[in-house]
C-alpha cells in the first residue's frame, strides 16, 4: 500500500535526513506514550477561549502521529481524556466531545490511507453515543492496519485500569479458572486494558508539570520520561526529535548494573550471528 502523507505539506529534505540520523545514532522506542496537557494554559496565554487550545493541539497530534510513523514506532498511546477530567464544566466537557467527533470525522480515512491502526481504552461507555459510534467505525474501519497503532486513552485512569484487573483475576479465582499461584506480573499485564501492547518504551509529557497524572501507573514501571515546557499546541515533530535523542542517551538498566547489560548485549549479538 502506498503511504500519502497525513498532512498536505510535503515532507523537507533536512526532515528526512533528521529522521535517517535519528535511526542511524540508536534504537527507536517502540511504544511512545504522551500526555497532551497544555492546552487551556496555551489558549489562555493567548487571550482565547480554553476550546481553541483544545482545536490548535488537533494540529500537534496530527504532526506527532505523521512523524513517529516514519520513524517507524509500532505504538503511539495519546492522553486524550482522563477519567478526572470528567469533573471539568460540563461545557468544556461538551465542546471537547464534539471536537473528537469532528477529527474521528477528518481524521479516520487518512489514518486508513496510511496503514495505521486506531485502537482505545478506558471506560468508553461513558461517551457520549455519538461520539463512541465514531469511535468505533473508525477501529472497524482500520482494525487490519499494521504500520503503527494509536491508542487513544478516553475516560482513562491507570487506578481504574488496575482496578479492573484485579476484579478480573478475582473473578476468575473464585470460579476456579486460577489459583493465588497463579498470579504473577504477566498475569496482571494480560488483564490490563494494554495487554496487547508493550508497556511504553519513553512517556512525553507536555507542559512542563512532573507527574504522570494517573496514567499508565503499572505500565511505566520501567518507562523513561521527558518533560517539556512547551504547552502541546507548541509540540511539534522536532521535539518529537529531541525526546528520542535524550531517550537514546539513557542506559535502561531495568534493576541491573552496566556490567550485566553490557553482558546481555554481548549474549545477544552472538546469538545472532
């Protein structure tokens, strides 16, 4: 399949030669996951209404999907609407539905054009109909996609996401389809919302708070973090470029010490040849 670009802008030399240095200087993460904040505080430095920095941020994920595609990560997981922000107006909340409405609308079919898949967790049910109906033609329509897939995380919380599980795995104790022996960390992953996706590889988060706001609490045990100032209608694909490069700058020792993952590598690259 022939991929189209997602944008109408045609895609710079110097952006195609950052991207080849980028694979060329280390590994790309595989799953990139962000929270989008940003935007009301964006809108409101520009004397607008909290809405219109919800809009511009429309932009920076369109730019963010376009890019980490290229790049070639397989999966891009987007904050878009926490469980929390149920508790906003009820106008904002309105708005910010219809908003989803209208970029599934736009978006979808692009997505599609592009080989890429649209996946989403959380407590979808409390959509409202509209807006979940959208949602879910557009995972019908691109469900065999392969290049990249793209969560989006609605109505999500990572203390939810957890509750669910042990309801899950207790349910299942009970009717004796498990034992207490049973439950280990991949029995705890394979009941989460993400149990079909690697646990995220770098988390990007947009301006400039350090916390992970209830987001992929079990996931992001051994995640790295950047932190940007910048609001999320700012990001664009050369932050996206810069999260990467200091993400290839870390040494992902996952509770070992240098010696035992250069080892590991070593082990690895001989078992190869």
């Amino acid at each position: 399949m022939e991929k189209i670009a997602l944008t109408k802008k045609k895609q710079t030399k110097e952006d195609v030669l950052r991207q080849s240095l980028l694979k060329e200087r280390g590994q790309i993460p595989a799953h990139v996951a962000i929270i989008m904040d940003g935007n009301g505080r964006w809108a409101k430095k520009q004397g607008r209404m909290r809405i219109q920095g919800h809009k511009a941020g429309v932009d920076s994920v369109r730019d963010t999907i376009e890019a980490c595609a290229q790049l070639g990560v397989s999966h891009l997981t987007l904050y878009a609407f926490s469980t929390e922000n149920w508790r906003r107006p009820k106008s904002e909340i309105s708005a910010l539905m219809k908003l989803l409405i209208q970029t599934l609308r736009k978006e979808t079919l692009n997505l599609n054009k592009n080989d890429l898949k649209l996946h989403a967790i959380g407590e979808l049910d409390r959509l409202p109909p509209v807006c979940l109906k959208e949602l879910h033609e557009g995972i019908e329509m691109t469900r065999d996609n392969q290049r990249m897939v793209i969560t989006l995380a609605l109505s999500y919380s990572g203390r939810w996401d957890i509750n669910n599980a042990v309801r899950d795995i207790g349910e299942k104790i009970l009717n004796g389809k498990i034992s207490l022996d049973d439950i280990n960390d991949e029995t705890i992953h394979a009941h989460l919302a993400t149990h079909d996706m690697p646990d995220p590889d770098l988390l990007i988060r947009t301006g400039g708070d350090f916390r992970i706001s209830n987001f992929l609490l079990w996931q992001c045990a051994y995640t790295e973090f950047f932190i940007t100032q910048k609001f999320w209608p700012e990001f664009r694909r050369s932050d996206i470029y810069e999260a990467i490069e200091t993400y290839q700058t870390r040494e992902r020792r996952f509770g070992m010490i240098s010696e035992q993952l250069y080892k590991k590598e070593k082990e690895k690259a001989a078992a190869s040849v």
